[in-house]
C-alpha cells in the first residue's frame, strides 16, 4: 500500500510540473503576442501602406489606382476618397460617389494653383436629403501629376486636412520611385543600343577583311566564317530583352573569337573554364561580350608574338563568379579612375557602361573589379547572384 501511495504521489506530481510548464509556454506565447497600443498602430499603417505601395510602383495608371485606392483611404480616415490624374478620376472608394464630378472640379483646381484646398457643402452641392458628404480635402500630388480628394461626413478636421496631406506626398513619392525604375530600364535599354554602336563600326570592318582573305584560298572556311559573323550580329543586335543566359552570352562570343581566330591564327589562345551549373544564370545583356572584346582589341592586339585570353565562370554558392582575363599590354590602372583621359578610351567606357549596368540591375556590390598595370594584362572580375526577383532572360 505504500508503494502505490508513493506512485500515486510521483503521477501527481508529474501531473502538476507538466501542468506548470503548460501554463508557463502558454503564458510566455501570451507575452510574444500582445504589444502596446502603439506598436499595433505603428504595425498597422506600416502594413497598408506597403499594400498600397505595390500597384502605386508602376505609376499612375487607371489599373494602380483602383488597386490602392482602398488603402489610401484607410490611411487618411476618409469616408470617401478620389484618385485622380491631372484630368480626370482614377478611382474611387468608400461613400459619396455621386460627388465623384464635384471632386474631380476641385482636383482640377487644386492641381493648377498647386496647394491643398478644403471645401465645404456649398462647393459640394447635392439633391440626395441624407447625403453624409459635409466638405472635403484636395491635396495635389507631387509634379501636380493628380490628387488625392477625401471626402468627410462632417466638416473637415484639421486632422483630416493633415493624414491626406501626408498620404498625398507618400503616393507622390511611390509614384517619383516608379518612374525612376522607368527611367532605370530607358537607360539600360540605351547603354545596349550604345554598346551595339560600339562594337559594329570596328568589328565588322575587321571580320569582313579578314573573311575576303579566304574566299579564294579556303572558300570553306570562308563560308563558315560568314555563318558565324551572321549568328553573331543577328544575337548582338537583337531587339528584344534585357538579359540573357550566361549560356547564350558564351555562344556569341565563341562566334566572336572564331572570327578573330580567323585574323590572329595562332598568336589568338583561348582557355574556357565554364561551371555547367552556372551556365543558366541570367545577366545583362552583352555584358561579358564586351570584356572579351577588350581583352582582344586592346589587350593582344597590340602585343608581339602569342597572346591567350581565359574566361572563367565558377559556382560559387549563391552566385556565379566569372573572369575574363588577358596576358597583353595591360594599362594603367590611374586611367581608369580618370573619366577625362582620352587614351584606350573605348576600352574604359566598355567597362564603365559593364560596371554601371551591374550596378543598377544587382546592386553596388556586384560592379566589376580591374586589376591590371602597364605590360602585366589585365583581368575583369564580375559577380552575378544566381538568382534575383525582376531578373530574367524569357
């Protein structure tokens, strides 16, 4: 009996220690869960103010604003509230949509002297005994590109006048972001047509000479090389995307080197040292094409006897790590800091337009890194993430 009193003692407390720890998980979970009234609110605008954000990033279009509207008008209080451009409604939400026209007027006014405005229910005549609409609150957008009406069910407050205000210069700050990321991707497709520009007048002069010095004594070669020129304009002067594949990128400048081959014969080496797993990587397009023309035009070119240029492309985790890398004449590292020396100065503006379209698409950490000096070569290192949101060669 006193052997099952004493089990009987054990369960029990068994039973009250893992009660203990019950309460005490459920207790700490309780604590992790609430925070202060601030904090709430805070989390709160913060979260519907990154919903309305979304669509405001591709500008001030008809379909963004329908989808923002919602939450512009939880962020200001409004009972209604009307999104315009500088000429008419974009969207609207909540009540008072029979003064969707009055507030439109009143946007249009607003826009044009360029400051808030409040008004009152003589400047918002209606028919409807009941209608809630009491005055209303116009605030422009930055650029005086729309604005932003809500509507109140009372006299405007001054708190109101102040929510709309600041919700008008955040949707015209989203709204600045967009058109910079468009003025972003004008500029990249512009540093493409520029390097297109850069590579025609010189190479094509070049690979034509060099394919009429075959086409009496090897007139297969000679056809073979036409292909290849072919295939690798029509690649190099494609005008559709941004990015392409490392794969891709690789193709074209194995055209590139077999034309050149063609010219150097044997003082042109190449030496290939490509990852299979990186080769579906997406980077800008022709932004390792240029590297390995460098490489040749400025660096083997000009050097006596044989010269080798190596493109390396290794996996690196994460990303990809890639190197072109020439044994020529090499340069002088001060000419690339100094944006107005004017010799070899294709070669740095190749470079600079790599190195700033890296840096736009990927980030300032992924630019290309020189190492060079005078009669020592020169290598170009870049880094590509294997993978980022907006970047894609389809």
């Amino acid at each position: 009996m006193g052997a099952n009193l004493a089990a009987g003692l054990i369960v029990v407390a068994l039973v009250c220690a893992l009660g203990g720890a019950v309460y005490a998980v459920i207790r700490l979970r309780g604590r992790r869960a609430i925070a202060t009234a601030a904090q709430r609110a805070t989390y709160d605008v913060l979260h519907i103010a990154e919903l309305a954000a979304e669509p405001l990033r591709n500008g001030l279009t008809e379909a963004a604003a329908g989808k923002a509207i919602r939450h512009l008008r939880t962020l200001t209080g409004a009972a209604g509230i009307v999104f315009t451009d500088a000429e008419r409604v974009l969207a609207f939400d909540g009540i008072g949509e029979h003064h969707r026209d009055h507030a439109a007027a009143a946007a249009v006014k607003a826009v044009a002297v360029g400051r808030p405005t409040v008004i009152g229910g003589r400047d918002l005549p209606c028919d409807l005994v009941d209608c809630p609409i009491r005055g209303a609150v116009v605030v422009p957008l930055a650029q005086r590109e729309g604005a932003i009406v809500a509507l109140s069910d009372g006299p405007p407050a001054p708190g109101l006048v102040q929510a709309t205000a600041e919700t008008a210069r955040w949707v015209g700050t989203q709204l600045a972001l967009a058109e910079l990321d468009t003025s972003r991707a004008r500029l990249a497709r512009a540093e493409v047509r520029a390097l297109r520009a850069q590579i025609s007048p010189h190479f094509i002069y070049n690979a034509l000479t060099a394919i009429a010095s075959f086409v009496r004594t090897d007139p297969e070669l000679a056809r073979e090389l036409i292909l290849e020129f072919a295939e690798f304009t029509r690649y190099s002067f494609r005008a559709h995307g941004e990015f392409t594949t490392l794969a891709e990128e690789l193709r074209s400048i194995d055209r590139y080197l077999t034309i050149e081959r063609a010219r150097f014969g044997e003082r042109l080496q190449v030496r290939l040292q490509i990852a299979p797993e990186v080769l579906p990587v997406t980077l800008p397009f022709l932004c390792l094409q240029p590297l390995v023309e460098n490489a040749v035009r400025h660096g083997l070119s000009r050097k006596p006897g044989m010269g080798t240029v190596s493109i390396v492309a290794r996996d690196a985790g994460a990303e990809c790590h890639i190197t072109v890398e020439d044994d020529g004449v090499g340069m002088d590292p001060a000419s690339l800091l100094n944006a107005d020396d004017t010799t070899d100065a294709g070669q740095h503006v190749g470079l600079r337009n790599v190195d700033d379209r890296l840096r736009s698409v990927f980030g300032d950490g992924f630019g290309v890194v020189v190492e060079t000096a005078p009669g020592a070569g020169t290598k170009v290192s870049m880094r590509v993430p294997k993978f980022r949101p907006g970047v894609s060669s389809h």
